[in-house]
C-alpha cells in the first residue's frame, strides 16, 4: 500500500530539487556586523536563489539596509535583494534610492508597503506611494527590476477581509512583481490551502512559503499578534517548559521546521525562504534534509 505524500519518509517527500532563498535584517553594532557576515559566509555555499535584507519600519534602517545589500553585491556571489517601503517617504526620495541599487548593479528589490515607525494605523505618506501595488508599477517605471512582494496566507491584519488581501496580492501581481514571498505561519495546511486560492484568482507566479525556525516561542507569540499569524496549540506545548533551556529549544526549532518543510516539499512546493535572524544554523540544517547543499 502506497503511503499519501504527506505521509512519505523526509527523504522521499523531498526527492525533487528545490531552491533556498534566506532573508537577514541590517546590523545595529559592529558585534551584530559580525554575527551577520558569519551567517552570509555559512549559507552562501548553498547557492541560494537571492537573499534579502530588511528595511526597518518608516525606512528607519535605509541606510544601513543599503550599505549591507551593497557589500554583499561586491563582496560575495550572492544576488541580493533590497527591501523597499512606502512608508515615511515622497516618491521622489524612494525613485532615488531605486536609482541608487540600480546604479550599483541591485537588480532585485522586495517592494513591500512596510509599518509606521512608532506602530498604530498605516498612513500613507501624503506625496508618497500609497501602497505596495503603487510601488511596484513605480519602480517598474524607474527601470526593469526583478520584484518580488509579500503574500498573507492568513489574511493582512489590515485587510477588511480575506477576499479583499488576496485581491490587493493581484493587484501588486499584476503591476509587475514576479514573486510574492508569504508571510511566516507554522501548520502547512494554511499555505497549501493559500496556494489554492491563488490559483483560483489566477496567480501564476511563484509564491514562496516563508519559513520562521522558533527559537524564542515567546518573542514569536508577540510577533503573531502583531502580524496575524496564528500559534497551533501544538507549539505552545512543544516549547512549555524549555524558557531556560535554548539549546534543546534549538533542537526542537529545527525538528518542527524540517517537518513542515517535509509536508510542503512533499505536496510539490520547489522553493523555500527563510527568516534567518541572521543566524545560519537552523537555515542551514533544514536545507541540507531538503537536499540543498553546498555544490563540489
């Protein structure tokens, strides 16, 4: 008897090749500069299809977020991708930093409509890109950029409803992205049922899951409530009793990352991104069981 896919041992769920992408955030402090470029050194073997770095919110990391892309261009063979945010700018101050990664051979940017700086409601900047979809069909004009945007399995906090986000997802589709790169969420049954409902609205391009390795569950707990993603039961239970404990947590980060990864390999998901927090053991101990590793 022929076991379901889902169901199949790791190694069989995952035969089919698939590709990496890893995202890290701009260091604050020369010791965080550190610990970043040991994390691009670690993973970079694993050739992963682009790696991106963050954009704090109201741009407030813009310049860090730009040295780092930067370096990484000149400094590895990696291809980097640059997030880029409506918030807290003209469109004119945001075409200029376009025009700067495109200058510096930066090809590829995460055009994201991004959050207020001190948090509360979205309020688009008054001669700014409103919105994501405006920003793509922006920079689109500005030069032919590889875009890639970001897709909520479980619905935009700020979305009136669920019909309205995967809409406004078409929208950012259609004005050009060629990607969207989902939100984090742990039970895999939400992105397969996701990947549904693009499909059905008539999305065609790649939509990556995004995969968050837990370390700190309740750090992650206060995340979620901000970003609408949901905690299994299951989690909580997972983690009780390991809040002094980081190295068995470590353990059990891994354990539940690479069985989520199984279950979408196995259901014919090809390409996986993942939330680094600049640190490469989990990312890279996961992309080994799906079989991405380094090259010779």
């Amino acid at each position: 008897m022929s076991l379901p896919r889902s169901e199949l041992p790791i190694a069989a769920a995952s035969r089919q090749p698939v590709s990496v992408s890893f995202e890290f955030f701009p260091p604050k402090t020369d010791k965080m500069q550190q610990s970043l470029w040991e994390c691009i050194e670690r993973l970079a073997p694993l050739a992963p299809q682009f790696v991106s770095v963050t954009y704090g919110a109201g741009g407030t990391t813009r310049e860090r977020t730009h040295e780092t892309v930067v370096r990484i261009a000149r400094e590895t063979r990696l291809k980097p991708a640059a997030h880029l945010t409506c918030v807290g700018h003209a469109k004119g101050e945001v075409d200029d930093i376009a025009r700067r990664y495109w200058d510096e051979g930066i090809r590829h940017i995460v055009a994201l409509r991004g959050d207020m700086p001190e948090g509360g409601a979205y309020v688009a900047h008054p001669e700014g890109y409103a919105y994501a979809a405006d920003l793509v069909a922006g920079l689109k004009r500005i030069a032919d950029f590889e875009i890639s945007v970001a897709a909520y399995p479980e619905t935009h906090p700020d979305a009136p409803s669920a019909g309205f986000d995967l809409d406004n997802l078409k929208r950012k589709i259609d004005a050009g992205a060629s990607r969207a790169i989902s939100q984090y969420f742990f039970d895999p049954a939400v992105f397969l049922a996701f990947r549904e409902r693009t499909a059905r609205a008539g999305i065609t391009v790649p939509i990556l899951p995004g995969i968050l390795p837990v370390t700190n569950f309740a750090q992650v707990q206060k995340f979620s409530a901000a970003c609408g993603a949901s905690i299994p039961g299951w989690m909580a239970d997972l983690f009780q009793g390991l809040d002094d404990d980081p190295e068995t947590r470590r353990l059990v980060a891994a354990t539940m990352a690479a069985e989520q990864c199984r279950i979408l390999a196995a259901e014919g998901v090809e390409q996986f991104h993942f939330y680094t927090l600049n640190r490469a053991d989990l990312a890279y101990a996961i992309s080994h069981i799906l079989g991405v590793r380094p090259k010779g």
